[in-house]
C-alpha cells in the first residue's frame, strides 16, 4: 500500500494511512462526512467501523497550509 506523506492542494479528501486498527486521514470536509467516505472507500473489514474519538491530540492542522486537517480514526 503506499502512503503519502503530503497532501495535495486541490484534493479535499486523501487516506494518508491505513493501519490494522487506526487511519489518518486529511480532509477539508465535515468530520462526519470524511468518515462515511473512509468508511465506504476503505472499510475496516470487521464489524466496527472507522470513527473519531473527538480528541485534540487526535487532530492537527495539515502542514501544506491549504486549511485541510488531520484526522486519526479508529476502529
């Protein structure tokens, strides 16, 4: 699988990581949609589904300054 290490300017929704239990992804979109998108692009496989914890270590601003986010999920 390959990761990207920066996200594109123009893309609103990049997977950057899939793990066994957690992704990262970097997004302009509602947190909530970003999850139903990740969910229905790559799903986890098992009965749980990707969500977000809603904690601030588990979100940070992308670094390419294009007012995208960082999200890390978990199933």
């Amino acid at each position: 699988m390959k990761t990207n290490t920066k996200a594109k300017p123009s893309v609103d929704f990049e997977i950057l990581h899939i793990g066994l239990c957690d992704a990262v992804i970097c997004t302009r979109l509602p947190i909530d949609e970003a999850i139903k998108r990740l969910n229905m692009e790559s799903p986890t496989g098992i009965h749980s589904k990707w969500s977000f914890d809603g904690k601030k270590s588990n979100k940070s601003p992308c670094p390419d300054g294009q007012g995208k986010t960082h999200y890390r999920l978990f199933c």
